[in-house]
C-alpha cells in the first residue's frame, strides 16, 4: 500500500478549491448588443473622452469616434463591463491612416458606480505632431504662469507693450 505524498495533497487540495469556486462563481456570459443603443454609445463616449485625457502633451485630443464597431456586455464579479471596438479617427497616427481600431472594455463598479476603462493597444502617434502638441503645450503653461505673475504684482499683462514674438521652433529637449 503507497502512502499519499505532497503531490497527492497538493492536488486534492486544487481539485477540492476548483469544485468551491465553481459553486461560488457561476460563469457570467457576455452578450451581443446593438451598437446604437444608448448604453453603449455612452460608454463609447466616456472611453473616448478618458481616452483625451491621458496624452501628457495633448495629442490624444485629436482623437474623434467614428463607429461602434461591435459590442457586448457582461456582468462581473465586481463591474458592469462593456466591451467594444471603436474606429477612432486622427489626423496624427504614426501609420498615416486616418482611421484606426481599438479594442475597449468599460467597467462600472457595483459597489459605487464609478466608471473606468482600459485599452487594449494605446494610439501610437506621429512623432512630429507630439512635438508640436508638445510645443504648444509649453506655450500655453508659460502664457498661463506670466498671467499669474502679472496678477500677483498687480500688472495688467495686457496694458503693457508685448516683446516681439520670436519665430524659432524648439524642440522638446531645449524647452
């Protein structure tokens, strides 16, 4: 008679664990729905719109819907989850393409209704049109902290003659 080794236990121990989580978890199945219905085109938007934000130069803000390619939703253990591929259009792709696809999943807690996304590949954008958002990005800052400091000292910035304006480019390593 053979005595019952780690392995042995290890395994009942898996095969005992599988059988409670499969009581506990039943399996949640996604399903198809039309693009045009409000739900989805909503979380489209708010993945678009999420999207805008996470560029640092502001480049992503370039970025339009185009179409809904498909989607479906599931219930989770923990979110309500849409899940999409959306055209997203943009003058800037580093490919050239004006239209590119994206796979998206939106997920809306249950516990508190908070609303996040994720994204399967981010856009990859033109490195020329980054340096330029990235340019005018620095522009705007600068404008906005001379206007802070022309409040603070009490200046109105635009009663005072304005230097010429220079016509260099920088790049993003000089500025």
């Amino acid at each position: 008679m053979r005595l019952p080794t780690a392995v042995d236990a290890v395994a009942a121990a898996a095969g005992i664990m599988a059988l409670c989580l499969a009581e506990e978890s039943p399996r949640y199945e996604r399903t198809s729905r039309q693009v045009h219905e409000s739900a989805i085109v909503q979380a489209a938007n708010f993945a678009v719109d999420e999207l805008k934000k996470l560029s640092d130069t502001g480049i992503y803000t370039s970025l339009d819907l185009v179409q809904i390619k498909n989607a479906s939703t599931q219930v989770g253990e923990f979110h309500f989850m849409t899940y999409m591929h959306l055209d997203l259009a943009s003058p800037h792709y580093k490919s050239r393409q004006p239209v590119e696809s994206f796979s998206v999943v939106v997920m809306q807690s249950k516990a508190d209704d908070v609303w996040s996304f994720a994204i399967d590949d981010f856009p990859v954008m033109d490195e020329d049109a980054i340096e330029m958002y990235w340019i005018d990005m620095v522009e705007k800052r600068r404008r906005a902290r001379e206007a802070v400091f022309a409040d603070w000292s009490g200046d109105d910035i635009n009663s005072q003659p304005s230097p010429p304006v220079q016509e260099r480019t920088y790049s993003k390593d000089e500025l």
